[in-house]
C-alpha cells in the first residue's frame, strides 16, 4: 500500500521515518476527522504525518449510533444550514464508500401527545428532503396507521396516529475510519496508532512538532512538522492546554449508550427513530440478526478513554424501547452487548446536552496550533477539507508552497472501488461468487464482500493460501476468522486482540458469543505472528476480557479521568 505499507509490524518503520523527516502538517487524532485531513492533505500533495495515541477510531469513531444520518434532529433546533450541508454530504460518503454505507428506511411513527404529529412529521420531513438534497426514491413517505402497523407490527398501537418514512445511512463507523486512513496511507500519508503525543515542540515560540512516545516499545521520537493539527476529539482541550491556549470556547463531552439484543428477543422488521417521554430521540435498528437501541445524552465528567454503560444509563434505553415496543418487554438479562461514546461539543452557555450544537469549529491559537473541534461523523470529508484548505493557505503564507484544491469529493475510500452506488450489488454478487468458487459458504462470502468491499480479493487470497498451508495452531482458527485477522494484521496496523474483535470487525457488539468462543485460538495466532513476550500476551488478553466483561455489566459510579492505560 503505497510507498510505506499499514501492516502491524511496520509501525516501528513508520516511526522511525517519522522521526527522520519532516512534514508539512502532523495531525494529532485517528478518529475520523484526523483520518479524513490525512487523506485530503495527501492527496493535495503535502507532506503528512498522523498519530493516534489508541487504535485508529478508539474513541468517539467507533461509539456512534453506527449512521451517516442527514442530521434530522437539527431541524428541531432550526440548524437548517447544518441539515443542508451534512444532508449532501452523507450522499458523497455513500458514494465513495458503499462497503460502509447502507442506506435503510427508517419509520418515524407518531402518538397522541407525543413530539410529532401528522402535519410536523410532513412539514419536517419535507423541509429535510429539500435541504439535504435527497434522491427521488429515497424522499419522505407518509404512513397511516395500518401501512405502519404493517412495516413495524412490534409498535405501539394505543395512541398511534401513522408514521413518516424516510431513508438513513446505517455505517460501520470504525470501518470508515479504517479505510479512510488506508486512502491516505495509500496515497503517501504516514500514519501509526499507539503513539501518544506527550509534549509539543515550539522554535522560536510557533509550534513545530510534537514529541510522541510509543505505547508498544515505550520509545520516545520527535516529530517536526511546519503545521500541527489537533484533531484529538475529546482531548482536543488537552492539547490546548499544552499549547496554553486553552481559552474562549471549550468542549463539553456528553456520553451516548447503545444496547444490543438478538434479533429473536427484539425482532424488529425495520429501523423506527422514535421520540420518548421526556422530548429525547431514540433509535432503533435491526443489523445482521441483532437490534441496537440508544443513545442517552448525559454530561459526562469520568474518564475520557473508557466511559462505561452505568446501570441507569441502560435502565433508560430498557424503558424507552418498552415504552414504543410494549410486547417485547426487555430485561437487563437480554442485553448481549453494549457500547458506550463520548461526544466531544463545543460548549455555549446556558444550553442543555441535547441543545448543544454538533456544530464544528476551526481555531488556530497563536503559536500556530490549529485545532478542529466539534463536528458529526457525516461531516467528515467537508469538515477535512476546511482545515486543509487552512492548512494550504497557512504553507503558502509560511513557505509560498502552493497545492492542487480539494478532489475527495469523487475519491473512492480503499475498499470503494466498487463502480459507486449503481455498481455495488452487482459486485457483491460477483464476489460472493468467486468466494463460493474458492470454497467458502455463501454467507461468508458475501460477508466479506460487504465489508471489505474492492479489498475482498486480497481477503480471497489469503484465505486461499491459509487453507493450503495451515498450520496446527492456525488449523485452531476457522478460515473466516483466521482470513480476516491476516489481514487486520498484514493492511490495517491491528496491533491487540481488542483491536481486530472491536474495531476491525465490529464483532464484540454483534456477534460477542463469537468473540468469546474464538478469542483464545485467535490471540494465540496473533502471539506467534507478532512475536509478543509471555507479559504481553496477558495483558492483550486481560485487556479484551475486561472489554467482554464491560459490554454487559454496568459500572455503578462513573470512573473519574485520569492516565489512559498504557498497552
């Protein structure tokens, strides 16, 4: 992949070059938006250098309600330009990635006395079809009571008035980020996760870099660069801080919840968005024989790295789907799994969490930091290129250097390359062909096909080789675990166990029996191929174990911050 490859085993490679060269810009942040910038400022032709002090999307990026959604919500808040701009961009983020994006009807039903009604659900809909430039088959229906019934019999009747219907884009917000920052890679970026910048570096009082300690090898490197970008979501403040420009305005982090039930204890037929008792909004969506409900929206204080589901957090989305499900009556005992993120928003006075605005922000303090704050998922790629723009404006002031304008708009992710949306079925049906072809089932197959999209043959490929050649330990791993860990580890710098099961296949919300049944064979493997001393193959597995752990068991008191955990 490019000039310097993305496997686990090159992030000390990719360090080193780090600390010998120097760039035009280094982002601080593997969320999505830094993973965004890096592949906007690369293809543009500028120098660029990314670190993450987790694994790539380990904060807010992988702790979303899982949608590309065109910001609906916001009428309700008159955010009409914000409605326009992420609406038209969610249909660009499907185009160039349709392996991640699905789009999904979504049914939002309306009760006697609840927050919509008929003539509001139409007027609202309608208003967001015209703003986010939505496509003739995908615009708002409106629904009596029986055709509601009859998309989504689990509803409540009594009160129910109809329904509007409109379409969302579910996501694998992780998966996103993943392949966005292979794009990037691809096209020249350098990019490494667990390497935390611990302190920035100033010459002649305009900052030039930062001085990063990797969490693997406890190795310290220096990082120069002409222009730094904090992109760190909800540390974005803490760089600030060590910038000392921590002033103005601030970041206000709100913590959202997800539950997670098998789809034969919460059969829903279609994804309903629908509103509760106290004017919040929830969410429910069938995926892959599973049903995830959420999110609260909750000031959130504790520990920014790990917050966790407490017991009331999921009391309240346990009410709220029995509230609009009455039949299917939930209990603490038919959670599998759960997730809990935080939200980094940008702080207004006298406003409560669900009003904040998700508004981004660009500041640039004055020794130079430019810092990207606030924002939505849906909005990456804009957002991107707003700090590029920035950034190419800046190096031309700095440096005269000059730079080609913006081209991501038509640039497929890796794994894109499918012949966009009108495209897409036909090359899932070819690949789940080929796949049958190697010997692999059918639904296996098309699993991959959808979620590897164009970089399926090189999944194919190895697992063609891996049936071939297996070793004893490796014959332990079915070939549609051992397949896709291969190649986590070979293209997608999966450095832990937590990594592959949380981040790389999403497994340990959706399908955590899996994970549990195949999480010793697999570290074993992963152990002999990176060579992991005895210390850290217990502390990778302890680390996953506590994930497992988490995802069910509610933690009583919210932990308050303090040092993220080392690996």
């Amino acid at each position: 992949m490019g000039e310097q490859g993305f496997a686990a085993q090159e992030r000390t490679a990719v360090l080193e070059r780090m600390g010998h060269e120097h760039f035009d810009i280094l982002i601080i942040g593997g969320g999505i938006t830094g993973a965004g910038i890096a592949l906007d400022a690369a293809d543009r032709g500028l120098k660029t250098a990314l670190v993450e002090m987790q694994d790539f999307a380990a904060g807010t990026s992988s702790r979303s309600t899982k949608l590309v959604h065109g910001g609906l919500r916001y009428l309700k808040q008159f955010e009409v330009k914000m409605v326009a701009e992420v609406g038209k961009e969610r249909a660009i983020v499907f185009e160039n990635g349709p392996h991640v994006t699905i789009p999904e009807r979504m049914l939002l039903p309306f009760h006697k006395g609840g927050t919509f009604n008929a003539f509001t659900t139409s007027v609202g809909l309608l208003v967001y079809d015209f703003l986010a430039g939505v496509k003739r088959s995908e615009r708002r229906r409106m629904l009596d009571i029986q055709a509601t019934l009859e998309r989504e019999p689990l509803l409540k009747r009594d009160g129910l008035k109809g329904s509007g219907s409109y379409v969302e884009y579910r996501t694998d917000d992780a998966r996103l980020t993943i392949e966005v920052t292979k794009e990037a890679v691809t096209r020249g970026a350098l990019a490494v996760n667990y390497a935390k910048a611990d302190k920035l570096l100033y010459d002649e009082g305009r900052i030039s870099g930062a001085s990063v300690t990797d969490w693997v090898t406890g190795k310290p490197y220096e990082i120069r660069a002409s222009l730094v970008i904090n992109a760190a979501g909800p540390w974005v403040d803490t760089l600030r801080e060590m910038d000392r420009s921590k002033e103005g305005k601030v970041l206000r982090l709100t913590k959202g919840i997800h539950l997670v039930f098998d789809a034969e204890r919460f059969p829903l037929k279609q994804a309903v968005y629908f509103d509760t008792p106290d004017g919040r909004m929830v969410f429910a969506i069938p995926r892959d024989g599973k049903t995830y409900a959420g999110t609260t929206d909750t000031v959130y204080e504790g520990d920014t790295a790990h917050p966790r589901m407490t017991a009331e957090d999921r009391a309240y989305v346990l009410q709220a789907i029995n509230g609009m499900f009455p039949d299917v009556k939930l209990t603490v005992t038919d959670v599998e799994s759960s997730w809990a993120g935080v939200r980094p928003l940008i702080y207004e006075d006298g406003k409560s969490p669900s009003e904040i605005s998700r508004k981004d922000e660009i500041w640039e303090s004055r020794s130079g930091l430019i810092t990207i704050a606030g924002g939505k998922l849906t909005g990456y790629r804009k957002m991107s290129e707003l700090v590029v723009d920035r950034a190419v404006q800046e190096l031309g002031r700095l440096h005269g250097q000059s730079f080609r304008a913006c081209r991501t708009r038509h640039i497929p992710i890796s794994g894109g390359s499918v012949g966009g949306s009108a495209g897409w079925d036909a090359y899932v049906g070819k690949q789940t062909a080929a796949g049958v072809a190697l010997g692999l089932s059918p639904d296996i197959a098309r699993a991959w096909a959808t979620r590897y999209g164009s970089n399926t043959e090189r999944l194919f490929a190895i697992a063609a080789q891996s049936m071939k050649e297996a070793t004893e330990k490796e014959a332990a791993l079915p070939v549609e675990v051992r397949a896709p860990l291969l190649y986590a580890m070979e293209q997608e710098m999966t450095v832990t166990p937590s990594d592959f099961f949380i981040r790389r296949t999403g497994a340990l919300f959706f399908q955590i029996d899996e994970v549990k049944r195949w999480k010793q064979p697999a570290i074993a493997w992963m152990s002999e191929r990176a060579g992991w001393s005895a210390a850290q193959e217990r502390q990778y597995t302890a680390e996953l174990d506590a994930y497992l752990y988490e995802a069910v068991t509610p933690v009583e008191v919210e932990v308050k911050p303090g040092d993220v955990k080392a690996i």
